[in-house]
C-alpha cells in the first residue's frame, strides 16, 4: 500500500511538472525524482517479500494494510514538506526575502 | 532493518563527486570564454553534474522517505546508537539485509538514472542534428 501511494505520488507530480512551464522554478523535478526513488526503493522491498512470502504478499490483513495506507500518506506529506521547504530556501519570487525586508 | 544506509551512503559519494565535476565544468567555461561559439554549444547540451544531480535528487528523496518508513516501523530510533537491529543484537542480519536488498535499490536507482542519461544523450544528439541540418 506504501508502494502504491507513492508510485500515485510519483505519476502526479510528474504530470504536473510535464505539464506547467515553471518547473525550475519551483522545484518540481526534486519532487517528482524523490517519489520515483522512494518508488523505485520499495519496489526492491516489494520484489524481496514476495520471494520471501509468495502469493501471500498480495493478501495482507485488514489493520496491516490501514497502517500501511496511513503510512503511504505520511510519506507523500513528508515529501511534499521537504519540497515546500526546498521552494522556500529557493524563494524563485523573492516573496520570503521581500517580507523579510519589509519588516525591517 | 537499515537497508537504506547503502542507497543514502551512495548519495554522500554521488553528492561529493557531482560537487567537484560543477567546478570543473565552471573552470573550463571560463577557460573557453573567449570562443563565444563554444559556450552555445556547451549551454546547449545538459551538462554532467546536472545529469548526476538527477541520481542525487533520487537517492536522497529515496533514502529520505525511507528512512522515516525505519522509523515508523521502530527500525530506526532517534538515539544512539540509532538502529533497534544494533541493541538487538541482529547486527548480522542487519548486514545481511543492506548487502541483499539495500545494495539492489542502490543498483536499480543507478541502472534506471543510467538509462535516463543515454536518452537525454540521443535526445541532445538527434537536436544537434538537426540544427546542423537547418
């Protein structure tokens, strides 16, 4: 389930940053390529349970895969927190540098 | 267990090598500075560090979310020494495991930027190409 939110994370912001011409502006290949590595890490997980376990892998237990739902969107935030906080350094509009000016 | 301290500990050695590949890409833009023709060409084409900022941006998200997965899972704790598999005492297991599935997500990574980097290299040929034929 973990896996499959972030391949979903992944898909999404590649789109979005296929899509929208501001792309280096805001970072978003840095989201897209840290969905796909984590995508591509659990993937690896993945491949090893199912050797481990068999066709069992594909049944888990209902609170298992809650946990594992919960999981998944956690991460999707965590990433979409690191990418905001890579936008702000960033700061493409100087909007945090102008407000910081401005107070002063 | 800590499979991810290999793809993260590739990111350390790719980071550092990308670091050092910029500034010679810098220095040898300087050098050229005077052939205005070969800076178009050199802008044109992505150059390497940005190529391996690509493996970088993948295994440092990758190891990133990873790693908070550890943690969800109590694998990795936020006091030393760190991993739950150390105080355990499952250090061969642990081992066992980065050497297995940690070093194939390490590869995999690596294979799939390798792949992307050969076909930005035929999607930069193909335009050069065919700029020469206009």
């Amino acid at each position: 389930m973990t896996l499959l939110i972030t391949v979903f994370a992944a898909v999404i912001s590649t789109f979005i940053w296929y899509k929208k011409d501001d792309r280096k502006e805001y970072n978003r290949g840095f989201l897209c390529l840290m969905f796909w590595g984590a995508s591509l890490m659990w993937t690896v997980d993945a491949v090893f349970e199912y050797a481990e376990l068999g066709a069992e892998y594909f049944t888990p237990a209902f609170e298992d895969m809650i946990n594992d739902a919960y999981l998944g969107i956690s991460v999707v935030a965590l990433g979409l927190i690191i990418w905001t906080v890579s936008v702000l350094i960033k700061d493409p509009k100087g909007v945090i540098r102008g407000a910081l000016t401005q107070s002063r | 267990m800590a499979c991810f301290l290999v793809p993260a500990t590739e990111a350390v050695i790719t980071t550092a090598v990308q670091m050092v590949m910029k500034n010679k890409e810098k220095k040898a833009d300087l050098s050229s500075s005077h052939a205005t023709e070969k800076i178009e060409s050199a802008n044109a084409k992505t150059g390497f560090s940005v190529k391996l900022g690509w493996l970088n941006k993948m295994l440092w998200g990758g190891s990133a979310l990873l790693a908070f997965e550890h943690l969800w899972h109590g694998e990795v704790v936020p006091y030393f020494p760190f991993l739950t598999a150390v105080t355990n005492g499952e250090v061969s297991d642990m081992l066992a495991e980065m050497s297995s599935v940690g070093v194939t997500m390490a590869i995999l990574v690596t294979a799939i930027w390798g792949a992307m980097v050969a076909i930005s290299g035929v999607i930069e040929k193909r335009t050069e190409t065919s700029e020469e034929g206009v």
